[in-house]
C-alpha cells in the first residue's frame, strides 16, 4: 500500500479560488500554515489518489479455460473441476462437498468423465481444473457411475422417508429421484446403527447417515470443537461422540441444516410440521447484536422454526443455536395473563382490569413522573412506540436494562460501531477483548475472530 503523505490543507478540495476573500478569511481562521498554500501552485498538491488505498487495485486472478459438455468457461486457476461445472451453470450431485468446508470426497457422487483423462469416472469434487480440460457430465459413463453410487448409498437406507422430518427438503431424495436407477439389486438384512444421545437441541438417528462427515468436518473446522468423530471401518463405521456426551458448541444446530439426509434433525421441531406446509419470512435476529440474517417459518399464525439467511458481510450461512431454537418462548412458559398487585400480593387480573388501572395511573399522574424501562430483548420498534407514548404523557425518563444501563448514547457513534466492519474481523492485525467473552454473548463474531487467530493475529 502507497505511503499516505500528510495532507496540506483539510480543506483542499473545497475552496476553489485561491486568491478569493473566502481562502482569506478561512486562512485567518484556520491559521497561518493554511495561508502558505496561497504561495503554493496547484500542481505541487499530491493528488488525491495518492491517498487512497484503492489507487493500485489488486490484480486480477490468474484464469485457465476448460470446457464442460464443450461449453467453454474460464475459472480462477486452482479451482476444482466441481467448481467450473458449477461457474457452467451445470448442476453436480453432492453430498459431501460444501463450499465452506474442506475437501473430503466420501460420498463420490460428483463424478464426471475427463476426455484424455484417467480411463474411469473422476470425483470432480477433489479433482482439480487443467487448462484446455473437456469435462463430460451427461456420459453414459458418469450416469452408470451415479446410479452405482446411489445404489450403494440406498442399500443399509431405511425406508422412514413418511416418519423422517427431513422429507420434502432431502438431498437423498432429489437426487435419488434425478440419478438413481428404478430398481436395486440389495436383498441382504440392511445395517442399523444405535441413535446417539447429544443433548436437547439435535435429534441423531444415525441409521439413515450415508457418512458424508460434513457435520463432523463443521466442528472441527468451524465451530472449534472436537465433539463429533468416525469410528469403526467399512460396513461398522459409525459417527458420534466418541464417548456419550453433548454437543458442547453454540453453533451446534447448523449440523442439522448442513446434514443431506434426516440423520441430524431438529429435536424441538420433530414431527411438528412439513416443509411444503411452511411460509419463509425473511428477517433479522435480534437476541445478539451482531443482527444474523434469518428466515422465520411459520403455519399459519405459529412459528415453527427458524433457519439462517444467507449474508456473508454478517453471518454468512450459519446461525447460533440460541437464535435457532429460542422460538419456542413465543408459546411456552409465558406471562399470557396479567398481574396486579393487590394487598401487597401480585394476582392474576383480566387484560381489562389492568388496561384500565394503567389509565388511572396515567390521568392521576404528572408526566415527570412517569419513566419507561425497556427490557434487554425489547426490539427497536416497540421501544420507539414506548418512547412516544411517553412523549406524548410528557416525559422523557426512559432507561435501558442491563449492564450499560442508560449510558447508551446513539449520538456517537464510534461507542457501538465496529469500523473494519463484521466480515473484516479475520483480516484483522490484532484483537483487543475487554470484558467480554464473544463465544456466549456472539458466537457468530467468535467464528470469524477464531480465524484470524488461526491465521496468526494475536487476541488478547
């Protein structure tokens, strides 16, 4: 990056004239290092291009062309061959491929054919781009080797499709469906495999797990924790927990979005509704102040769960699991009737009785003395409508519960903005924490200050 020389004038760029009575008078007010530029010609200013960090842009990454179903298509050198099919427009079967997560060509159901290449279908996957490659994705030869592969994943299934939550939005299926065969040749006893017991968030029935490791790659690699593994080898390979325990990661619900089949579900959600029953409302979460992304599914007027919205300046693709499940306060253990206190004791009243004492107090009471509280998990809007109704009562005496209390100002806006921006945080030099621990309070944030520590900024 260029040196950034001092700028002459904070007002360069704004006082056109030099010799006008406005240089003279800002130079006066300014002071007399500001007047010296009256003696200075224009072309001796640096320009301002100099100053900007943008002035040199980075170069362009190198590309390499390949060719898929001879459709020509230029891809970034080092790209998979799954990549440039994908950059084509031409859609791969995958199961254990993700884009976020490292590279582990179990499942091999991207194979394709490679002109002038190895003489058998290739996991396109784990195969990288050559230039001039000619990629086949409709041989006959990368058909037979999906339906093989398709049969050989359907052969220990079970048939729970009608009981599996994952129905309506399974990989297995679709794809069983497009590339499968119509029949399969299996007649021996299928492998059944013990349900694992890993807390109250996620539901394992690991007799459906095709073993493609995305959710034991997801806690390695992104989580941070060492909580899931493979056992066993061939036909008793087995994924779990090692020893019974739970899942001890905030982000643990996200294995149940990144598993291709119903062996990771929802335990709160199970077998309460059906994908194609569902409305997808888009919004924003608002139990943590990093403000992820989500999509709110509901039946009718209940909410039925929550899943993460794509956005990589913020979330990116994952959200934490006290966002995910915490919808269920929406119907259960909640405060549905209100309380008065009456002789000295809090009593259940009808919403008429205390809408109705709520306005005595307000007719018999001067503005000043009326001051609103709003909770810690208040949403802006209903804050907004409290503070004008309080406004309208004559008042001003609101406050804010929880540790900052009402020292919050919104003014300055350097207290709560966070200048790199949230994506950023991984290119940072280093990190400072002050009093707080963001894997509880943002998980979300922690994953990406985990990855500039691992690519070696110091956190303290």
């Amino acid at each position: 990056a260029l040196r950034k020389p001092a700028p002459r004038c904070a007002l360069f760029g704004v006082l056109t004239t030099w010799n006008s009575p406005a240089m003279l008078r800002a130079a006066r007010s300014v002071g007399k290092r500001l007047a010296v530029l009256q003696q200075q010609p224009l072309h001796n200013l640096a320009p301002r291009a100099a100053y900007s960090s943008a002035a040199e842009a980075p170069p362009a990454p190198e590309t390499i062309e390949v060719f898929v179903n001879d459709e020509p298509v230029n891809v970034a050198k080092g790209a998979t061959v799954l990549q440039a099919c994908d950059a084509s427009g031409v859609d791969i079967p995958r199961f254990c491929y993700h884009q976020r997560l490292s590279i582990a060509g179990n499942c091999r159901m991207c194979l394709v054919e490679v002109e002038k290449g190895p003489p058998k279908p290739v996991a396109s996957c784990a195969m990288p781009a050559m230039p001039g490659m000619r990629i086949k994705t409709n041989s006959e030869m990368a058909k037979k080797a999906r339906e093989g592969v398709m049969e050989f994943l359907l052969m220990n299934h079970p048939l729970d499709c009608p009981i599996c939550d994952q129905g309506g939005e399974c990989d297995l299926q679709d794809q069983s469906l497009h590339f499968g065969s119509d029949r399969g040749r299996f007649t021996e006893t299928k492998r059944s495999v013990e349900d694992k017991n890993v807390g109250p968030l996620v539901k394992m029935v690991m007799t459906r797990c095709i073993h493609c490791t995305r959710c034991v790659r997801f806690a390695t690699e992104v989580a941070g924790v060492q909580d899931l593994g493979v056992t066993g080898r061939g036909r008793d390979s087995e994924i779990g927990t090692y020893v019974e325990k739970l899942m001890e990661s905030e982000l643990s619900g996200n294995v149940v979005d990144l598993c291709p089949v119903g062996a990771l579900t929802s335990k709160p959600y199970a077998f309460t509704a059906r994908s194609w029953e569902l409305k997808t409302t888009e919004s924003i979460d608002v139990l943590d102040a990093l403000g992820a992304s989500i999509n709110i599914d509901t039946r009718g007027t209940e909410v039925m769960r929550i899943t993460p919205r794509l956005n990589e300046d913020v979330n990116e693709e994952w959200i934490g699991d006290k966002s995910r499940f915490a919808y269920d306060a929406l119907k259960r253990q909640r405060l549905a009737k209100p309380m008065m206190k009456i002789e000295g004791k809090l009593q259940e009243v009808s919403w008429m009785d205390a809408l109705n004492a709520i306005q005595e107090k307000f007719e018999t009471t001067q503005g000043s003395a009326i001051k609103a509280i709003a909770g810690r998990l208040a949403d802006a809007e209903s804050m907004i409508v409290l503070k004008d109704l309080l406004n309208n009562l004559g008042s001003d005496n609101t406050a804010f519960e929880g540790e900052l209390g009402s020292s919050v100002n919104a003014d300055i806006r350097s207290a709560y903005l966070l200048n790199t921006g949230i994506a950023n945080v991984e290119d940072a030099d280093a990190i400072l924490l002050v009093g707080t621990n963001p894997r509880y309070e943002a998980p979300l944030l922690n994953l990406r200050i985990r990855r500039a520590a691992a690519a070696g900024a110091p956190l303290a």
